[in-house]
C-alpha cells in the first residue's frame, strides 16, 4: 500500500473514531489512533501537536471543526489528510496550500466564537500569518 492509500484508510478510521465515540479530535496514523479528544475547540489539537511532534507527520486527522487555525497547525504537523464536520473557507484554503487532502460534510465562511457574535478569536488570531511556523507560535503563545 502507497502512503496516499495508507493515508486515506487512515482517514476512514479516523472519521469512525470520531464519529462512533462521539469525540472532537481523532488522530490516526499506519492504522493506530495516536491520539483523541473530547475536549472542544483548539486546544486539543494543539495539545496533540506539543505531545507527538514531529510522529504527526503522515497522520489523517477527522475534527469536527476546522477553521484556518487548525488547518495552519495540521499544515505545521504536515498531516496528510483532513476529515470536518464543519470546514470554513480559509481552513479549506490552507489545506489546498499545503497539499493536504479533506473532506468534510458542511463549508461555512467562517468560524465563529461560542457565542456566534464575532469571529472566533483563533481565527482572528492567525488570520494573515505568513505561514504555519508563524501561526503555531501565535497559537501556542495566546493558549
């Protein structure tokens, strides 16, 4: 099996996990969950990417929400797939940028804050980063 294929069935099990368990964050590689959440929100995958580091690389990640955010921190980890439940546009812009396929069941422009009156502050936090280096130190530093 090629990595392309071993990255898409990676992606199938994480889209299941996610699904099944009813988790926010699933992360698969060479068929082993590496790591999951509950936990709502950025922090999750940021977590995973200050714990697995550089083991990320190769990985399919299923999320439920993904915005520019956490498009720039799997571009960072150089993940090959993307699965949302929820994908704004410039999320789904980085992923292109970076050679990342996605899929993912609903486009929204943005990604909004809990309470739906701005944008969510992460959002805003990386808007305009040069790149994904740049966009992991803003995040890290604001969490």
């Amino acid at each position: 099996m090629n990595s392309s294929e071993n990255a898409m069935q990676d992606l199938d099990i994480a889209k299941s996990v996610l699904k099944q368990k009813n988790d926010n964050l699933v992360i698969v590689k060479n068929g082993r969950v590496l790591f999951e959440t509950i936990s709502p929100g950025i922090r999750g995958l940021l977590t995973a990417v200050e714990r697995i580091g550089t083991g990320l690389k190769g990985s399919a990640v299923a999320d439920k929400i993904v915005g520019e955010a956490a498009a720039q921190l799997c571009a960072y980890s150089k993940v090959l797939g993307v699965f949302a439940v929820t994908l704004s546009q410039c999320g789904k812009d980085v992923l292109e940028e970076n050679d990342i396929s996605y899929e993912y069941e609903n486009l929204v422009p943005h990604i909004l804050n809990l309470k739906k009156t701005d944008f969510c502050p992460f959002e805003k936090l990386v808007s305009g980063c040069s790149n994904s280096e740049e966009a992991y130190e803003k995040l890290r530093h604001a969490v």
